[in-house]
C-alpha cells in the first residue's frame, strides 16, 4: 500500500548528486594531502622501499603479514601492563593509521616503484604525487568490490609495508660507532 505521508516533499534531487560529487571531491583531497605529507616526510625510504619491493616481494609480503598479525599482539602485551598503557596507546594510534591510509602507502611505493624501474628515478616530487594520486583512484576502485577486492588489497598493502619495514636501518643495542 502506498502511503502518501511517506512521500518526498520536494522534488530537488540534483542536490543528492551535488553533495555526491562534494563528498568524492573531499576524499580525493584528502588523499591528495596525506599522500603529500607522506612523501614529504618518508620520500627517500618510500624510494628505497620500492627497490626492496622489487628485489625481494615474497620477503616483504612475510614482513607484512608479520606486521599486519604481530602489532595487535604486541599492542596488547603492553596494554597488560599499567606503566605500557600509554605507550600501547601510542603504539595502537600509529597501527591504525598505517592501516587505515594503506592505499596511500601502495600508491606512493607503486609510484616510486614505476618511477625507479622504468624512468630510472628522474621524476620530481610533484610527479610522484601526481601519478600516486592516480594510482590511488586506480586502486581504490577494484577495492570496492566484495571481499575480493579488499582481500587483494591488504595483501598488497602487507607487500608495501613489508617493503617500507624491511629498507629502514635499525641500530642495534650492541653496534656503537667509536668516538
């Protein structure tokens, strides 16, 4: 049965389609910064990154998978513990974002990845974040889709991570430059 009280009052719905296309211009945007500050910040280690990427994929998908299961354990370990409260708290913001804006961080180390192997890193900063940006689109649209599409996505974020992990110089307790 058809109840007229249900009915739209106005008929104007060019303003769904206006606030549509306001939202989609928003995320892009703030893709687009996030993806700036990330290379501003990590440029050279995203760089290094896709070479390891490149050199050894299967090892970085490893260190990923290790990261994407082994922070939340961790995270909690430190939680049990009333003096590592903070610092799990620190260290569960931090997981979240690396997770969260793991699109970003494909984009960039794709970018910077084409940019090493193809055109032997002669691109600009600028150039990177335009072509990271349109890998960003590129990817995020087959991410849409049902449980394929993330699924193939988080492994390919676990690669890039893993790739970013592995090209980080860790100093060792031990290994003390002489003065």
């Amino acid at each position: 049965m058809f109840d007229p009280s249900l009915e739209m009052e106005s008929g104007k719905w060019h303003y769904l389609g206006f606030a549509s296309v306001l939202i989609a211009l928003w995320y892009l945007g703030t893709a687009l910064l996030m993806i700036v500050l990330i290379q501003y910040f990590f440029g050279p280690t995203l760089k290094h990154a896709a070479d390891t990427l490149k050199n050894s994929a299967v090892r970085s998908l490893g260190m990923g998978l290790l990261f994407l299961a082994g922070v939340p354990v961790a995270i909690v370990v430190v939680a049990v513990t009333v003096i590592g409260l903070p610092v799990s708290a620190l260290m569960l913001a931090g997981y979240l974002t690396v997770v969260l804006c793991g699109t970003v961080i494909v984009s960039l180390v794709a970018a910077h990845w084409i940019n090493n192997t193809f055109y032997q890193s002669s691109w600009r900063a600028g150039k990177i974040v335009g072509i990271a940006l349109a890998l960003f689109i590129f990817l995020k649209l087959p991410s849409l889709t049902p449980f394929v599409g993330p699924l193939i996505m988080l492994l390919i974020t676990c690669m890039s991570v893993g790739a970013i992990l592995q090209s980080i110089r860790w100093k060792r307790a031990g290994s003390r430059s002489p003065a």
